[in-house]
C-alpha cells in the first residue's frame, strides 16, 4: 500500500516535470522564433543523481526491527502461532 502511494507521487512529480520541461520548450521556441513544429533539440545532456544498488533482504531485516508496524504485525502473528498450538495441543480445531 505505501509503495503504490510512494509510486503515484513520483508519477505525478513526473507529469509535473514534463509538463513544466514543455512549457519551457514552447517559450524558448517562441523567444528564438523557430517554427513551432520544427522539433526541438537541446545539445546539453540531463544528469541525474545515480540511486545506489541495495539488497532487498537487509532492508527487510531492517524493516521488520525498526517500523512499528512490522513490530505489531509480526507480534500478532507469533500471539497468533501461539494460540493455535495451545489449541492443537487442548484438541480444539483451530
């Protein structure tokens, strides 16, 4: 559920940044008077920051002992294992 909210804002910072690069395509077309359906093309490149590799078990480890909801998921689950073996042990269906 976070990741699909975390995923829908960078979505719309994307649109965003799109829509803002042209609406600056169109004022630089119009200030230079270039015909408005020749294409347009910047000779500088974009750089972007480079997101370094992690691994995904560390983050899960790290997850499950520093979010408070992993702590509360992962206590309800062991109360849970625990009431079901106390029930299999009284001979009650669990």
């Amino acid at each position: 559920m976070r990741a699909n909210v975390e995923y829908q804002n960078e979505r719309q910072r994307l649109i965003a940044a799109q829509t803002v690069l042209k609406t600056s395509l169109y004022g630089l077309v119009r200030l230079l008077n270039i015909d408005p359906h020749q294409p347009l093309e910047l000779a500088d490149e974009s750089v972007f920051f480079h997101t370094p590799d992690y691994p995904s078990d560390e983050t899960m480890e790290r997850a499950w002992v520093e979010r408070p909801e992993m702590k509360a998921w992962l206590r309800r689950s062991v109360r849970r294992n625990w009431r079901k073996s106390a029930l299999k042990q009284n001979g009650c269906p669990a």
